[in-house]
C-alpha cells in the first residue's frame, strides 16, 4: 500500500503507513503556518484491505468541533465523490474504508482542479455572451482570471461574483459551474431577461495558488484573502487588490462572495447589516434577495447561520462589509457546508458536488428578482 498526496490540491503528511490497520497521516498546514484542515491524498495497492486512516493532528485543525458528525469522501472514478466511515476520536480523525479499487481518493470535499477550472473557462469563452480577461498575477506567478457576461449599456446595473477566496472550500466552484452554466445557456430566458439588464464579473477562483497547493484559508503568502479587503497589497494578496481595483473601475451594485462552512450543516447566507453605511433601502434588498433564493433553492434558509453583526461593527476587512461599504451596494457571503445539509440529508453524498451546481443555477432566479431595485 502507498499513500500519496503529489499532485493538484494533495495535503497529506504520511507518518507510517507500514499497517493498512493504522496508518499515520497528519494534515500539512497553509503557508504562514496558521490554517490547516483541508486534506486530500491518493491510496494504491489497497483493493480489498481493511483500512483505517488517523489524521493525527485533526485536533490542531483550525475549526476542531467542525469533525464531529463529519463524513470524509471517496471516489475511485474521481466523478462520483461518496461519504465514507469518520470518526473523531480522543483528538484524531479516523477514517475507516475497504478500498474497492486499485487506486482511490479521500477528501475532504470534493476535489476542484485547477484544469477542470481552465476547462469552464474554456467553455465560457465559447458563448457569445461573455469574455475572460486576466485581472493580474497571484503570488506564485499564475493567472487570475475574470468572466464578463453580458454588455454594459445605459441604466444597467453591475454584479460581482466571486469564490474561492479559501481554497479548501471547494463547493465554491462547483457552485460556480451551475451559476455560469446556466447564464450562458441560449435557451434560458431569464438568464436572456437578466442580461438585458445587468452585467455580471464572476472571478470563479480567487485564490489559484492555495487551491494547487492544497491550502485551507490561504495564499501562497500566508494571507487569508477574506481578511485583506480593508488594505490589499501587491506582496501579500495581490489576488484582492487586483479584483478590488476592477470594481473601483465597474463600479458595483451587487456581490455574492461564495464559501463553505466547516461546522454548520446548512446551506445559509451572510449579509452586510453592520456596515456604517447601512440603510432602510439596504435592509429591504437584503430581504427580498433571500427571499427571493429560498424560493428558488430550499436548501437555501436563515434558520440557521452566522448572527448578524451589530450596527457599526462590521469587519470592513472582509468582502462583503468592504464593498457593501465603499459602493453602498447589496452584498452576501453564501456558505455552504462541508458536512450536509440537515434539513434534506443525502446519506450517500451529503452535501455534494451536484447540489452546489443546483444552487449556483438557483442564484439567477435571485438575482433577478432583485436587479431592478438596485439602485433607485
């Protein structure tokens, strides 16, 4: 048997693994030796054995309550990604699997490679309907990218989309394939009827070099990008002041910041509400914007999340305060969870790939419901 984690978004440490009964692996942390909880490694030469793997170290994890009642997932097709035996055990997270084929995989959601990303961009390129432009370099000295759909034109309004700022939270670009699918589909009207009205920047990976290199929350400098909105700079996260500065130049009337939640199981979004500049007229949008996507995605609720922050006390170093903040605009985070969604569990998938396409496809409906009161 061989453990190995050298490839795309692989983090695996292996410190013994001479027993398929009790194999040793630790989680490698981020760059700035901060954050550390995604893992994601390849087993060969196991088919049939009785395996258990202990993630040695999960108790060092960044959010360590997060394991319990968590599920790891498996595939052997890398298509189809299934839960598999987890426990969280006197600060140790096993895994216990009979691999079924020569060679398979374990994560900690499913994987998004920075081919299949090139792949949608590919595609997206391909539509009338929008272009890609490069906003800069990151860190490590690769592209970030941008898809502009739809044409600017008197009264439209301006939507920035953006994901991955964490690179572990991978349901971000799953969620982005079913939002630009569906965008770019000829044969949906209401995609036709938004862009008529709109035009929609999606930056699908905002973080490229912590997504290769298996990181949770940062880049190849150490920095949690969704903490460097307030003062970007080019050393450490010239990811954010790249994108910040396109928005200084498009202007913004609305962003969705998409993310996953390590501890809750529920599919939920967070607003702006203690922005300085919060107002009636941001308050009213902020409703009927979830409205508008619980209709269109049930998974979507407000049972259930992060309390609002109190008037004034927003984190202006985070996306959605920053740029609700500086362009008066309506601005979200979406999270969506490692774990399941509690209120329609999936006992085979959990929260899975294919729900995250559904629920980036469901935000066309949302944001069209409100594109037309975005600005007075």
């Amino acid at each position: 048997m061989f453990v190995s984690a050298a490839f795309d978004s692989g983090n695996i440490e292996v410190i013994d693994a001479s027993d398929p009964s009790d194999v040793r692996l630790a989680i490698r942390r981020d760059a700035g030796d901060e954050h550390m909880q995604w893992f994601h490694f390849r087993v060969s030469g196991a088919r049939g054995v009785p395996c258990t793997f202990r993630l040695t170290n999960a108790a060092s994890a960044s959010y360590p309550p997060a394991w319990e009642g968590y599920r790891a997932v498996v595939t052997t097709d890398r298509r189809e990604w299934t839960r598999v035996g987890t426990s969280y055990v006197g600060g140790v997270l096993v895994i216990e699997d009979t691999p079924a084929a020569d060679v398979v995989w374990y994560s900690y959601f499913a994987p998004y490679a920075l081919e299949r990303g090139a792949d949608l961009l590919a595609r997206c390129q391909q539509s009338s309907r929008a272009r890609v432009d490069r906003l800069g370099a990151t860190v490590d000295g690769r592209d970030l990218d941008r898809v502009v759909v739809g044409e600017p034109g008197p009264g439209k309004r301006v939507v920035w989309v953006t994901g991955r700022q964490h690179p572990g939270e991978t349901m971000a670009s799953w969620w982005m394939e079913g939002f630009l699918g569906r965008l770019l589909d000829s044969n949906d009207a209401l995609s036709r009827w938004l862009l008529d009205r709109a035009v929609v920047h999606v930056v699908p990976n905002m973080n490229p070099d912590g997504s290769a290199r298996g990181h949770l929350r940062c880049n190849a400098a150490g920095a949690n990008l969704n903490r460097e909105w307030a003062e970007p700079t080019a050393a450490r996260s010239p990811e954010v002041l790249y994108v910040r500065d396109a928005m200084y130049t498009t202007g913004v009337d609305f962003c969705l910041d998409v993310h996953g939640d390590e501890e809750l199981p529920y599919v939920f979004l967070a607003g702006a509400e203690g922005i300085p500049g919060w107002s009636s007229r941001l308050a009213e949008l902020d409703t009927a914007f979830r409205d508008a996507y619980e209709r269109a995605c049930p998974d979507v609720q407000r049972a259930h999340g992060y309390p609002a922050d109190a008037p004034g006390k927003a984190n202006l170093t985070m996306c959605t305060s920053q740029v609700a903040q500086r362009f008066d605009a309506l601005a979200f985070t979406l999270e969506m969870p490692f774990k399941d969604n509690a209120d329609a569990p999936d006992p085979v998938h959990g929260w899975s790939p294919e729900r995250c396409i559904r629920c980036g496809h469901a935000a066309v409906d949302a944001i069209a419901g409100v594109v037309e009161r975005l600005r007075g």
